[in-house]
C-alpha cells in the first residue's frame, strides 16, 4: 500500500522552478522529464526521502552550470547586437548625431539639476546629530485670526527647558550678530558673530584645528574662529592664544580655531562667542521678555516627538507674560534650508526644478522614440529577414530595445563630462558650491537613468519594428499605420507645447523681474550709498555728520532702523491703541522705524500731512509719532495730525502722515508703520550724494569715516544693488528659465530636423510624381510643412491655458505684481513656429527642390 | 579542425554506446557508470546543445506515449561527423599517449 502510494507521488516544486526558471528554454521539458523519470525510479528504489533529497540537490547543482551556459550565450548576443548598432550608426550618421546629442544634451542636464537638488537637499545633513536636533519656532496667533511662525524665543527658554524637560539632551540659544565690530587695536572689521551657549558644540558638528569643543567656550570672554578669520585678522600666524578688541573695552581671547561651516549648512558664522559675552554689553540672557534668541535642542533618542510637542507647546503661556498669545513649537534642523517658516522656501524651486529635469529628459527621450519609429519604417526589409529567418518577437524586442539602451549609453559618456564641465557654470547661477565628485552613488544613479531613459525611449519602437508582418516587410509595403503618424504628431506637438510653455514661462519670469526692479518705490532709490552702523560709530555720529557736511557732493545723511530688506520690529493688537479708535479697531501689524530727521530728505519721501521729525523740535525724540498712509487707513483715522497713539502703554503724539512707500519687498503689501524713537536700534547710515564726481564722493566718505574711528574700514554699497539682492531667487530663477528654455527649444528642434529629414525622404516619390503631374515648387513645401504647422498650432492651444495658470500663481504671490498681456503668448507662438520652420525648412526645401528624374530613379 | 573536449567525448561515447535509447536519463547514468561522474541536467543539456550545434547529433523525437496530452521524448543520435569526431579523438589519445607505456609508468 505504501509503496503505491509513494510511487504517485510528485516530486516536490521547488527544484523544479528553479530548473524551469534556468535551463534553456528549449530543453526545459525534457529535463523535466527526465527528472521525473529518475525520481520515480528513486523513489521505488530507495524511497521518498532519498529521492526528494536527490532531485533538491540536483536542482541546486545545476544553477551553475546553467546560468554559465545562458550568460555566454547572452554575451554572443550582445556582441551581435552591438556590432548591429554601430553598423547602423555608421550608416546613419547624422541620425545617429542627432539622435546621441539630443539625448546626451537631455541627459547632462537631468544630471545637473539632480546635483542642484541633492545639494539643496543636503543642507544640515553633515550633523552627525541631524536626526535629533530641533530648532525653536514660536507661532504667534494675531488678533485676525492669522499665525505668524518666527525663530525668535526669549532667553530664559534655553535653561527652563532643560532644567524642566528630560527629553533634551542639549540645549543652546544662539544670537547671530551680523555686523560686529572686531579687531585688533590696529585693524578693526565688521563681522558677523554668533554667541551661543557652550551646548553648541556638543550639539552641531563643528570640526576644530586647533582648540578642543570640551574647553573651548567655557570662559565668557573667549572667540573660536574659523580659519579663514583667524588668517585675516593674524595673518602672520598663529591665533590661538592671542585677543581681539571686542565692543567698547573689552577683548574676547582666541580659544580656538574651526574649518569653516559647509557651504550646505544653514547656521554660518565666522566665529563662535559664549553667550555670556553678552552680559558685557548689558544684556540679560535669562530673561522671558525680548526675543532675541534662536533655541536649538537636542532631543534624546527615541524621545516620542508628539508627545513632547504637545508638552512643551503652553510653555509661554505659563512662563512668559508678554507672550501668551504664542506656542512654542519645533522643527527639524533639515528643514530649516528648505521651508520657510511661511510656508515658501526653496522647497518650490526644487520642486519646480525636479518637473523641469524630467521633463527635458522627457523631451529627449520623446526625440529617440520619434526618429527610431520613424526609421523603423526605413529598416522593415531587414526586420522582415530577421522574422522570416526565425527570429522570436521578443528576441527583436530585446534586440531594438538594447539598441537604444546603447544609444543611451553613448549619450550618458556624453552627457557625464558635459555635466561635469558645467557645475561651476551651475554654482554660478544659483549659488551653491557644487562639487561633481563622480563616486559609487552619483555613477549608480546615472547608470540607472540612462538604461532606463533606453528602455522608455525604445519601448514604443520596439513595438512596433517587432509586430510587423514579415511578408510584407520584405515585399517593401509596410507603411506607416495611422496609428504611429499620429503618435508621432502628439509627440512634436507635445515637445512644442512644452517649448512654446516655457518661452511663455521665461518672458514672464523676466518681466516680473524687471518689474520688481524698476518698480517706483516712493522714495528715490538712487544715488543712495549706505553702510552698517554699530556702536562704536553710532558713538561718534555727531562728528561724522559735521566731516560730511564739509562736501557739497553729499547731500544728505541719515540713520534707520530698517535696511530696507527686511522686515522691522513689529507688534501689533493691544499693544497699539489711539485716540479716536471709536469702533474698538485692532492692528494685526505694525512696523515701527526710527530714524532721524533727515530721513524723509535723503530718501525723498513726501509727506501726505503734517510734518516729518526735525531738530528744531527737541521733543519729537520722546514724544512724536509719523505714520503712513496704510496705517492711517488702517486706523480709521480722517484727520490723524494731533492724535495721541499709544505703544506698549508709552504714549506718542502723531505730527505727520508720511506718503506710502515700499519698506521692504514687494512681495508683500504696504503695511502700517509707524515711526517713533524708541524699540529699534539704529542699523544702518543712508547717504544721498550728488551725481557729480561719484568715485571722489565715495572715496572721501571712506576717509571721513576713517578719521572718525580710525581702523575702521566700512563696506559701502548702493543702495538698489542692496535692493536688487531682495529678488535674488527670481534672478536665478530667471537666468534658470532662460538656458532651460533654451534647451528645451534646442532639443525640440533637433528632433524635428531629424523627423523632416526621414519624411521627406519617405515621400520622395510622392514628391515627385506631384512634380511631374504639374505642382509648383511652393505648393509641395506648403504641403511638407503642413504637418508641422498644425502640430504647433495644436502646441498652442495645449500651452496657453497652462502656462497662463502656471505664471498667474506664481505671480499671485507677489503683491505687486507685472500684468500678462497677450502680447508675451503671441511672441511664443511666433518664435516657435519660426524655429519649427528654420528647423524643418532645411530638408524640406531640398526635396521639393529636386529633381523629379532622380527622385524616380530611386531602387 | 574542430577538436572535442574531454567532457564532450564522454558524452558523445555515451550516445553512441546508448545507440537508439540515448536520452537524458540513460546518458546520465552512462556517464556516471562508466566515467563516475555525476553530471546534472544543467551541465549535459549545454553539452548536447553545443554538439547539437557543432553537427555532432541530432535530436529526435519518440512517437508519442500513448496516453492523453503524452508528449514525445527526444533521443539523440550520434551522426556520421560525430562517429568522425570520436575516432579523431581516439587517435589523438593514441597519439599523444604514444611512447608512454615504453616509460613503464606501472613500474617505479
């Protein structure tokens, strides 16, 4: 009994599969057979455990010599193959050229933009601790209802958290002082310095020459330097033990010194101060009232952020009186590159610039599936061969698809050096500091683009070529279906609405650029020059202003608390109240600017009503008030001259209502500002000079200063090449949109000339038949060009709506914004069609040129 | 002058020795018989192929079993340039081996 049920029994699956999944395809099921056979026998002989065992062991000897077996056979092939592709790329050279280049172009520049990305991407990410490290954001919620997010939190944060909050590890509050004054006795410089809490360096990856991270900080008047400051500020050698005069008397000694941060890093500074340092010029660090500090924590492993979140969310609300209307949240220190605290950042451009790459790449690969398909026709006598010789379909698949896998692996050998050449063209337009470090991962990645931009490109082509009728390949009739025409007139017209998309996109972007630029500011941007102004200056003002006043060429002089690129010190809601505020109006908003007297005369604002500040009024320094226009509005107020305003409990008194103008960019509205000589120190000094002898002017202010506070070397600029920094992102987004637009034109116009030159060839007996029967020259070219003009006239109609969307919400952010006239999408249509007709022109010409005996003569 | 591995002339002796039943399974064990080795499937099927394809056999089909779906089983057959190729790697074994047994290997 048992023996008869064992004998029909199966052998098991498993080694089977294998050997089905490895042996040549024809001999599968006679080894199958063959196996079964023995195993039966095995089993009668020796039983089911021997022979399960035998048949496993079998399976699994035999992948070697299987898998040796079907590699050399796959490798025959491919040298088959090969020299199939390069005999036909030395036949067809130029298709071959135009073929490679294009995708070579596409390619290059799908390389370079995933750089960029990766790049941008990579901020922050050198922290060994990244995964740990937060960074303090306090969301404010404002009387209408909005939130303001901001990294500012007060001082005593730092030590409450970690005194109350086990999960942190570490904690630092750090103060980014732009324009400091450092030196030593006899050369000065401004800086930029962080004071942080000695945390720090246990927290952020900081890498020290000399010096050590454990000692470094931890006497209050110590300074770590980076390298390149150390070499500026002693350039005769070494820093470490020397000092630096810091503030009015004090001096900060040379502890250590640091390579400097990565470019891909958001927290940059040039040297590293205790916090402590601070106390010296008054300030209290441990204090829940002023907001001057940034927060970082470092959060132990594990810790359930959620919960901490929610923990650590009312903290203001129970410490911090002034405060109360905020939450303290907390976000990852990846993110503080790429996010805006509003919601933009540079997360859009890579998100425009990742469609951007694809779609270049899709451009290109689009060109490979054209000419391909288009030559299939051309080669259907040798697939026709192929077929009738024995030739499996998915043989010739595989054998046309790796065609254009090899094309694209020309492209991308190509396309590699093209990229590499290119970075520091990069670099330049967008700012990064790129290195092309060609290692494992970068050459993984683009071995894996290019075989897949191959395959994609070749899916369709292979399709087709590979579904012919043989017998009517090798009879020579096969003409293209109606089906592939029309793909082929989607494809251009798809390549064409993009590139027509795209000169819409590039003249808009550049208009609004133009427009933020030139824009009228309501004041005169011009002919200002402006330096920073820190303490030691700010204590010799007064003699300044006489030293300058000794030059005609100088107009005007002034300080501001603004810098005109930033925001100001706002407030806003109850901390704002005035007289005849009937109706119980609160202000969101409210910059408020100090400046002095001259302010309104060296930017040449007008006045709506009343006065602006003036000397001959001692008492407007404690008790005057000017506001704008929108505040004005803001407030409800008809005749606001006289009222009494109050902010923060401290009342004003407003003398003046000055003309609206655009305090910073213009991406935002006018708001309200009010101007008053309390809550911001003064930051920066405004020169208007005359338009004469520009060079002497600046050089005499340079000496003036000079002689004020010797050493001090100041850094003067104009004030529109300051205002031009505002809309750096544009401008790279513009210069951006002008080479990608350029690309895409390129590309598609390449194909094309390639597409016209294979038609043009396909119909040349048609052509000329047409001669002969009596048609003019004009006629066929109007006939040839038929087709491409009604792919872009399709192109049109694709790209208008789109690209109208597409720059209507990229302009909706702005404020103030340039119009969309018809006149930019009439000038897209008008130059893409003139480049489809340059492009396709060439071939088209030629034929209905030629001489209709030769066209005959063909075969 | 193609000449035939060592591998392959195990093989091709087995077929021929096998004559009308020369299969897989009668092959294999042939060859484990008379030579000890222990061949897969794998290993001979690329063997035949290659010989297959060097023109040194055929394959041929069985009639059908006679039962339902039964499929016909290939055999192989040496043909006359593979008997060829047999003797020319017989002669070439005398050859090279010629002299040795004069060396009176068996003696030390």
């Amino acid at each position: 009994m048992s023996s008869a049920r064992s004998d029909r029994r199966d052998p098991p699956r498993w080694p089977e599969r294998i050997i089905k999944g490895l042996a040549w395809a024809e001999d599968r099921p006679s080894i199958i057979e063959n196996l079964r056979e023995e195993y039966a026998y095995l089993l009668l002989a020796k039983g089911p455990r021997t022979a399960d065992l035998w048949v496993w062991s079998h399976a699994l000897r035999s992948v070697g010599p299987c898998l040796a077996y079907r590699s050399y056979w796959r490798f025959v092939m491919f040298v088959n193959n090969l020299k199939l592709v390069l005999r036909g790329i030395n036949r067809h050279k130029g298709y071959a050229a135009i073929n490679i280049a294009g995708l070579a172009v596409g390619l290059a520049s799908f390389i370079l933009i995933s750089l960029w990305i990766g790049y941008e991407t990579s901020y922050d990410r050198f922290h060994e601790n990244r995964a740990g490290l937060y960074q303090c954001v306090t969301e404010q919620r404002l009387p209408n209802g909005e939130r303001s997010r901001f990294v500012n939190t007060p001082g005593a944060l730092t030590p409450f958290l970690k005194a109350e909050r086990p999960e942190i590890l570490n904690a630092t509050r750090s103060v980014e002082w732009m324009d400091f004054l450092l030196g030593t006795t006899d050369k000065r410089f401004i800086e930029n310095i962080r004071f942080v809490d000695p945390d720090f360096l246990k927290m952020f990856s900081v890498e020290f020459t000399e010096g050590c991270a454990e000692t470094a900080l931890s006497r209050p008047h110590s300074i770590v330097l980076t390298q390149e400051l150390a070499k500026k500020h002693f350039p005769e050698g070494e820093a470490v033990g020397r000092e630096l005069a810091f503030g009015l008397d004090g001096s900060l000694l040379v502890t250590g010194v640091i390579k400097s941060f990565p470019p891909n890093s958001s927290l940059r500074s040039l040297s590293l101060v205790p916090l402590a340092a601070l106390e010296d010029l008054g300030w209290d660090n441990d204090e829940w009232q002023s907001g001057n500090y940034q927060t970082f924590v470092h959060l132990k492993e594990k810790t359930d952020l959620e919960a901490f979140q929610a923990q650590i969310l009312g903290v203001y609300e129970r410490n911090a009186p002034n405060w109360e209307s905020s939450a303290l949240t907390l976000r990852p220190i990846t993110q503080i590159h790429l996010h805006d605290l509003d919601g933009g950042g540079p997360i859009l451009y890579v998100a425009v610039f990742s469609g951007l790459a694809i779609l270049i790449l899709l451009l290109a690969m689009v060109n490979t599936t054209n000419l391909a398909t288009a030559r299939s026709f051309l080669r259907a006598k040798e697939i026709g061969v192929r077929k009738a010789a024995g030739a499996f379909k998915r043989q010739l698949t595989r054998q046309i698809l790796m065609e254009s896998v090899l094309m694209a692996l020309f492209s991308g050998c190509l396309a590699v050096p093209l990229a590499s050449a290119l970075v520091p063209v990069l670099n330049r337009w967008t700012g990064a500091r790129i290195g092309f470090a060609f290692d494992v991962k970068t050459a993984l990645f683009v071995a894996g683009v290019v075989v897949l931009t191959g395959v994609a490109s070749g899916l369709y082509p292979a399709f087709v070529l590979s579904s012919m009728n043989p017998v009517r390949a090798i009879k020579g009739s096969v003409k293209p279906g109606k089906n592939s025409l029309l793909l082929r007139k989607i494809l251009l017209a798809f390549q064409f609405s993009l590139s027509i998309f795209m000169i819409v996109a590039m003249i808009g972007v550049n208009r609004q650029l133009k427009y933020l630029n030139a824009k009228e500011l309501g004041y005169n941007r011009s002919q200002i020059v402006t330096m920073d102004l820190d303490a030691e200056i700010s204590g010799c003002y007064e003699i300044l202003q006489t030293e300058m006043a000794r030059n005609p060429q100088i107009l005007s002089m002034t300080r501001s608390s603004s810098n005109f690129e930033r925001p100001n010190t706002t407030t806003g809601g109850a901390d704002v109240t005035w007289e005849g505020n009937a109706s119980g109006i609160e202000m969101p908003r409210v910059h408020l600017m100090r400046a002095d007297p001259e302010f309104a005369e060296t930017f040449q604002v007008e006045m709506a009503e009343g006065r602006f500040f003036s000397n001959a009024f001692p008492n407007d320094l404690a008790e005057s008030a000017v506001i704008n226009e929108t505040a004005a509005r803001t407030m409800g107020l008809d005749a606001p001259v006289g009222k009494r305003l109050s902010i923060w409990d401290r009342p004003f008194r407003i003398i003046g209502v000055i003309k609206d103008f655009h305090f910073y960019s213009l991406r935002e509205e006018i708001q309200p500002l009010i101007f008053v000589h309390r809550y911001a120190g003064f930051q920066r000094i405004f020169i208007r000079i005359g338009p004469r002898n520009v060079p002497e002017t600046l050089e005499f202010i340079r000496n003036a200063i000079g002689k004020v506070v010797p050493g001090y070397v100041p850094s003067l600029r104009f004030l529109d090449d300051n205002l031009r920094t505002i809309y750096q992102s544009e401008k790279r987004m513009e210069t951006a949109a002008k080479y990608f637009t350029l690309l895409a034109i390129l590309i598609s116009c390449v194909g094309l000339l390639g597409m016209t030159s294979f038609s043009t060839k396909q119909r040349t007996r048609e052509i000329a038949i047409r001669k002969v029967i009596g048609a003019s020259e004009g006629r066929i070219i109007v006939q040839l060009l038929r087709e491409t003009l009604i792919s872009v006239a399709a192109a049109n109609i694709v790209a208008y709506p789109l690209a109208y969307l597409a720059l209507r919400t990229w302009l909706q952010s702005y404020a103030y914004h340039a119009t969309l006239g018809i006149g930019m999408f009439v000038l897209a249509s008008l130059s893409a069609l003139a480049l489809a007709i340059l492009s396709g022109g060439g071939h088209i010409l030629k034929a209905s040129l030629a001489n209709p005996v030769d066209s005959l003569h063909y075969e | 002058m193609k000449g035939i591995s060592k591998a392959e002339e195990m093989v091709l002796l087995a077929v021929w020795r096998l004559g009308d039943e020369a299969n897989g399974v009668t092959i294999r064990r042939q060859i484990l018989k008379s030579a000890g080795k222990n061949y897969t499937y794998g290993t001979l099927y690329g063997l035949l192929r290659q010989m297959d394809r060097k023109g040194y056999l055929r394959r041929a089909k069985a009639e059908p079993l006679p039962k339902r779906g039964g499929r016909a089983k290939s055999y192989f057959k040496i043909t006359p340039s593979g008997t060829r190729a047999l003797k020319e790697a017989i002669e070439l074994h005398q050859l090279v081996w010629k002299n040795i047994d004069a060396l009176s290997l068996g003696k030390p």
